[in-house]
C-alpha cells in the first residue's frame, strides 16, 4: 500500500510540476508577467544565442518525441513501473521546458509591430484562443490519462489501467489534430514578431509536422485499419467546409502534448 501511495504523490507531484509549466509557458510565449519572457532583453551576441536557442529546441523535441514511441515505452519500462511511466514523461518534458525558460537566449529585431492597431487585439484574441483550444482538446480526450493522473489513480485503488475508448469528440470530428492547431495559433499569434519569436515559432512548427507523422504512423500500428480510415475522411488541421463530418470513427489519445 505505502508503495501505492508513493507512486500516487509522485503523479501528482508530476502533475503539479506540468501545469506550472504550462501557465508559465503561456506567459514566456506572449511576454506577460514573467521574469523572463520569450523577448526579454538579448544578452549574448545574434549567433551564439541562436545557438543555444537550437540546442534547447532540440533538447525538448528529442525527449518529448522519442520518450513517446512505443518502442521506448517498452524499454524504458523495465526500468519505470508501467504506473508511473507517463507521469515520468510528463515530468521529464516539463523538466526539458523550464530548462529552455532559464536558459532562452532573445535575439532581438522586430518583424512586424501591430501594437496601437486593431490587429493587435485581433492577435491577441488568436493567442488566447490557441491557448485554450489546447487545454480543451487535452480534455476532450482525457486530460487526466494524457498526463498520467488516471494511470496513477488506479494503481492507488488496486484497478488494472485500461486504455481509452477510440472517439472523436467535438472538433476531433472536423480535424484530427486540434491539438496541435491550438499550439500554432499560440506561437504565431502575437502582436510583436520578433526575430526571436520567429525562430521559435518556425522551430516548433517544424517539430509539430515532424511528431504528427511519427504518432500517426504508431496510431495506424496501434489502431489499424480504423485509424487508417480516420486519417483518410478527415483533414489534418483545416476542416471541410463542405464535407461530411466523422462521426463514425474516433480519436485515440495523443502521445505527445
């Protein structure tokens, strides 16, 4: 039981850690109330702060897409009990985070300045949208499985862990990656472009595209032919207009946040 409820605190100490993260990264990203934001002052010369900004982008793009392969999962839990395994994911990945917040090194220059304008409230509004649709998406297909809660939960009770359903809750039914449209609307909705802001909106991105085919090529080995027929009738970001919903098929949980 004492070891039940160890793994229990460690969840939720993941947890507590992850969401932190998230709130300070919505700040870090649009420059409000932080100590140090995506565009605070540059303090290293343009290369080498580029540099550094490289590294840490592909600090957290390595852990955050190899921890999530299958492949990985089956190695990494001879050493981490399977219970935990995800809440030592999300905790490694919120590790990998707050090291590329203290560590960030802004280039300056600006690209574009809406501020004074209607646009900028319009850029604003986009931000907070994109924001939110990731927080909302991470519930529609269970915010506490993705982030290893749900896993922790029913090791304390003495349950067996029982993978999800296969569905498609609301705009899973327009879009297979919601998700991942909230985190670009996030990074390249800002009132201020900056030379910084670019490199890392055009980083992320990268690796969105990148994770997107390695998660749905283990979806279609996980899933099969219904994955396969999900991919196939719905769009990946940008919904059909005139096309037919899924309402048929589902969404499984994402792997990657």
């Amino acid at each position: 039981m004492l070891r039940r409820i160890a793994v229990f605190a460690y969840g939720i100490a993941s947890y507590a850690i992850f969401f932190a993260t998230f709130l300070y990264a919505v700040g870090f990203v649009g420059n409000i109330i932080v100590p140090k934001s995506m565009d605070s002052a540059p303090g290293r010369s343009l290369g080498i702060a580029l540099l550094i900004n490289i590294v840490l982008l592909a600090i957290f793009a390595v852990q955050h897409s190899v921890m999530a392969r299958p492949a990985f999962k089956r190695w990494w839990t001879k050493t981490v009990s399977t219970e935990a395994e995800r809440s030592t994911y999300v905790l490694l990945s919120s590790l990998a985070l707050i090291l590329l917040f203290a560590m960030w090194q802004p280039l300056g220059g600006v690209i574009w300045d809406l501020r004074g304008t209607p646009a900028a409230a319009i850029m604003m509004s986009l931000f907070v949208f994109g924001w939110l649709l990731v927080l909302v998406s991470t519930f529609l297909i269970n915010h506490f499985d993705l982030f290893g809660l749900r896993q922790v939960w029913l090791y304390l009770r003495g349950k067996e862990y029982t993978p999800l359903r296969f569905v498609t809750p609301g705009p899973y039914k327009w879009i297979r990656h919601p998700l991942y449209v909230g985190w670009l609307f996030a990074f390249w909705a800002t009132p201020t472009m900056t030379v910084t802001h670019l490199v890392f909106a055009v980083a992320t991105t990268a690796y969105i595209l990148m994770a997107i085919r390695l998660e749905e090529r283990d979806l279609i080995t996980i899933h099969g032919p219904q994955y396969a027929e999900y991919r196939r009738k719905v769009p990946m970001f940008v919904p059909r207009i005139f096309g037919k919903r899924s309402d048929r098929i589902g969404q499984p949980q994402s792997d990657t946040v």
